[in-house]
C-alpha cells in the first residue's frame, strides 16, 4: 500500500533516491519482509507516465525470466503512481562500462551479460504468449543485479504483438536514438527484429564501452569500416575495444564482432532472431571458457 511504500522508503527521502527517469524518480526501499525494493514513482500530473506505467504493470505481470526485471507490486492510490521491482543492486549496464560504478567487467562477465539479456529478450519474442517487442533496448535498460546477472528493464514501451498486428505500422515510431532499428524508423513496420538490431548495438557497447553515438561518429559504422579492412593484426579492431579488456578479449571477438553486425544488418531479415544470438553466444563462452 501507498503508507507501507511510504514508509519503506524513508519517506521517499533524498537519501534514498537511486535515479530518475523520464517519468519520475526512483527510491530504494526495503518492505516489512525485508525485501529490497526499487519503487518507480510518477512525477503527479504525468498523464503519458500513467499510460506507460500500465502498459508497464500489463506486461510485467504476465512474464516471468530471470533475466527480466520483476515487478514486485504497484500502487495506484491517494493519487500516486508507483511500481515496485526488485532492486538491481549493481544499476544499469552503462554506469558500469562507462566506469562511474567502479565494477569492472572482464569480458567474460560481459560475455554472460550479453547471454543473460539476450535470452529476456528471446523469451519477450518467443515465450511470451502472445510476444512482446521490448522497444527500447539499451545499456540503461539492462539492470546488474547483486551477482552482476544482467535483467531487461523498463517496459513501458512495449507493444504486445498479436497476429493481426504483426508487421504492423505504428502511427509513432518510439525508442531511442543510436539503439533504433534504421528500418523500422523508415518505414515503421514494427516486428521482433527491430530489438535484434539493438540488441547488436549493445553488443558492440560491450566491447567498446562506447555509447552508439559519440562524439558524431556511429560505432556501429566505425566496427563495420574496421572489420572490412581488418588484417592479421586486427589493427583498427583492437584499437576500437574497451583498453579495460584489451588484454582480456579471447579468439571468440572477431566472431563475436561478426554476430553483432549481423544483429546490425540494414535489412530485417538479414539479421538472427534472438534465440539465434542466444545460441550464437552460448558457443562463445564454450569455446572462450
Ligand atoms: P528511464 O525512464 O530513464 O529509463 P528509469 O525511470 O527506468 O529510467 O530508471 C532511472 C534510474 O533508476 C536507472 O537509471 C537506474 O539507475 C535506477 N533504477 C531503475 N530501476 C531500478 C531497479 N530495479 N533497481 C535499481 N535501480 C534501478
């Protein structure tokens, strides 16, 4: 209820903030059960949070992964607006690789994590009946949590696809920038694939570390460039990766590379689905381990 939350949070105290987003802030809580929570509450008077916030407790009511962020609760009362999630105790995948978090993530770890959120995502596309399009994949949207095991947050984009609005063209194309499906911005035919393609941007922010757009120049055509005119050396390649890692990448980064560009690929229907990322990065880490 809106007084357990209340209280929970130290009365949504400064010190308990741990965010804030497009829609609100986020506190930290812990409820009488001694659960730590992270509670999303609406800015009052935000009437696209509202929609989204329901969109949200929709979706995430019905799914349940361990490599999605789950919903504990929500709260509609006295005029408030909150959801509860379980807390991801290591914050978002960005703040770890721009370095802000002080974890450091071999890349190992970001090998599992890349594994770990592809298969939210596959289960979002594949499992989930009917399937769900995430919409806004991105390095803020997947979570760490204690064990740095990666869970796809933030839903209040998603659409859910149903036959009849398969392929279908949406009035307004939604997501954000460097991550959107070039092809769906274009001819706003929204399908699974559209995931797949961030997805692969993410993937290449986990060997970069860089964001997709930095300083005007696209990562995802710099890799493509390097990888073209890539020699022995991998000269140009290995100038691109994270330095933190450089000495850590195994043989598997030139195939892992490979895969990510294929999630890039202009044409939808050149890119794997996601079961096949899932697949594709399993063997990786077999044969990296
Ligand atoms: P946005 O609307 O910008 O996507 P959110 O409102 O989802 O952002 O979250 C804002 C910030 O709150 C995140 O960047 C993250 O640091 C933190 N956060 C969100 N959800 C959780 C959670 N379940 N556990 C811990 N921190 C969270």
């Amino acid at each position: 209820s809106y007084d357990e939350l209340k209280k929970c949070s130290n009365n949504f105290s400064e010190s308990n903030e741990i965010g804030s987003g497009g829609y609100g802030k986020v506190y930290r809580g812990m409820l009488s059960d001694g659960q730590v929570v992270a509670i999303k509450r609406a800015q009052q008077g935000s009437m696209q949070g509202g929609l989204e916030f329901k969109t949200e407790i929709e979706l995430l009511s019905r799914v349940h992964h361990k490599n999605l962020v789950g919903l504990v609760g929500f709260c509609f009362e006295q005029g408030e607006q909150m959801l509860v999630y379980e807390f991801m105790a290591n914050g978002t995948l960005r703040e770890s690789l721009s370095g802000r978090s002080g974890i450091h993530l071999d890349w190992k770890r970001r090998l599992r994590i890349a594994l770990g959120s592809a298969r939210g995502l596959a289960y979002l596309h594949e499992l989930a009946n009917p399937p769900i399009i995430h919409r806004d994949v991105k390095s803020t949207n997947i979570l760490l949590d204690e064990n740095l095991t990666a869970k796809v947050a933030d839903f209040g984009l998603s659409k859910l696809v149903s036959d009849s609005s398969k392929g279908h063209v949406s009035t307004q194309v939604k997501g954000t920038m460097g991550y959107l499906d070039p092809e769906y911005y274009m001819t706003q035919q929204l399908t699974e694939k559209s995931d797949v393609y961030s997805f692969g941007v993410v993937m290449l922010e986990l060997i970069t570390a860089k964001q997709p757009i930095e300083k005007g120049k696209y990562v995802v055509r710099e890799v493509r460039t390097a990888m073209n005119r890539d020699d022995e050396e991998h000269y140009g390649l290995t100038e691109m990766m994270d330095p933190t890692i450089r000495n850590t990448v195994l043989l598997g980064f030139r195939r892992y590379l490979e895969l990510a560009l294929q999630c890039v690929e202009e044409s939808a229907t050149d890119r794997p689905t996601m079961s096949e990322v899932v697949k594709a990065i399993e063997t990786l880490l077999q044969n990296d381990g």
